[in-house]
C-alpha cells in the first residue's frame, strides 16, 4: 500500500521539518518512485511518480537537497542540475535547468556549480533514475526531456565524496563506465569576467565571462543606485563561458545600466 503522497500529509510535514533541521553540508534522498521518467515507467501517467514530482519535489528543493536517486521504472536516467519542474513533461522549459552540460569534467567539460548551505531560492538539484541494478526492460522510449543520460543497459551508481564535491559514476555490469557526473559547492561563487558593449546597427552588444552552462538573468536600471533593477530575460553561458545579448539602442533616450544575476 502506498503512503499518503499529498503535500500535507505527516511525510511531507515530516520532510519538511527534517530538512529545516538538517545541518549537514550533503544532502540525498532516495525513494521508490522516481518524479521524473520515460523507461517503461511513464512518471505523466504513474499516479504516484506524479505525486511525487508535484508535491514532494518542491519540498526537497526548496530545502537545498543534492542529489536524488529513484527507482521504479528499470532503467538508467539521469538530468543535468534542475530547479522548478513539477509539471508533466511537456511542462519542461530550458529556464528549468540551472546549469546545462554533461556535469563531467573527464573529458573537457565542467562539473554542476552550487553555492553551499541554504537558499531562499532552489540552487539545484540532480535526478537519477536507478532501477536497472538487478532488472532491465528495454522496451521503454527513454525520451525524458529533463533527462541528461537515458540508457536501457543494466548497471549500478557509485558516489564519492570528498569534501565539496560529489562524483558519481554509473558503472555497468560489464565494467564499463557509462556515465559520470559531479557536483561542486564552491564558498565563493565563480565571479563573472569582464564585460563588453558594442553598439552596431541600432543594437547594443553587451558580452561576459560566465561559468560554463549556467543560467543568469539580465537586469537594467536608469541608475546604478536604484533598488528597482527591472529584469530583462534569462541567458545561458555557452561552453567556452561566454555570455552575450542585445538590447536596442536609443542614443537620444536615457541613460541605461545593465547586469547580470546568478
């Protein structure tokens, strides 16, 4: 029989309470019904994946949890580092992902960047869909849109922590590693670099450093002192770290200051 998966049942309310308390610097939880996946289980359809996407999820991101493992559907999945989607899959935006990319600095990439301790707003959180350890079903679309890595190949997660970073690895039966990610919390978030403008054809160019993958948001105000910086709109570093947008350009209105937010 399952439990009573509503948002105020005595889980919740003890979820809730327990991840208040928490003091420790890494957080996992771990669960039967995975709240996001398209193996043979379909967490659109499942009514208790649902359950746990809609209301247990936000709890867990609001209180700073790290890394989810879940089973149910026999599969491996795994997202890049989410915040904000409880919906059904075709609910899914890019604004969702916090940071984008493999999570993988193995091979040239870069690991998932968060801030430690607790927030006010989600900093992220990494799915993973466990279930293909001991039992496989190939017959599944494994086309999650939240999902990173989907991957109908038996197998097992390894994690290791050292410190402020968390590895871990998805390793087959054959040996083979399949999957790799890590999690950093850095004390001091990466700054951003300089900054450019270029004015050409009625736009302005603005550019930045950035960290790799991440998701910022671009505000502007008429003075660099006001407490009303109105925002823009969201933008994603690309690989190499850089950031750029375009605004147009008014040389005979106000003056206008711009910058962006992690």
């Amino acid at each position: 029989m399952t439990a009573d998966l509503s948002s105020n049942a005595p889980m919740a309310r003890w979820l809730r309470a327990d991840l208040a308390a928490n003091t420790n610097f890494w957080v996992i939880a771990y669960f039967h019904h995975s709240p996001y996946s398209r193996g043979h289980r379909n967490s659109d359809t499942d009514p208790n994946m649902r359950a746990m996407r809609e209301n247990i999820v936000p709890i867990l991101e609001a209180g700073g949890v790290d890394l989810v493992l879940g089973g149910h559907s026999h599969s491996y999945e795994r997202s890049p580092l989410l915040a904000g989607h409880y919906g059904p899959s075709d609910t899914f935006q890019s604004e969702m992902v916090l940071m984008s990319g493999n999570g993988s600095d193995r091979n040239g990439g870069h690991p998932y960047i968060k801030p430690p301790g607790k927030s006010s707003t989600p900093q992220g959180t990494v799915y993973a869909v466990v279930g293909s350890s001991g039992m496989l079903r190939a017959d599944a679309p494994l086309n999650h849109p939240a999902m990173q890595v989907s991957l109908a190949v038996l197998g097992s997660v390894i994690l290791e922590v050292q410190t402020n970073r968390l590895d871990a690895w998805f390793l087959r039966e054959t040996g083979e590693i399949a999957d790799h990610f890590a999690i950093v919390k850095a004390w001091q978030p990466p700054r951003l670099g300089p900054a450019t403008a270029e004015a050409a054809a009625g736009r302005l160019v603005l550019r930045a450093e950035a960290v790799p993958g991440r998701l910022y948001t671009w505000e502007t105000a008429q003075d660099l002192t006001s407490a009303r910086w109105l925002p823009g709109g969201k933008l994603r570093a690309n690989d190499a770290g850089r950031v750029e947008w375009e605004v147009p350009l008014a040389l005979d209105g106000p003056t206008r200051f711009f910058r962006l937010r992690q």
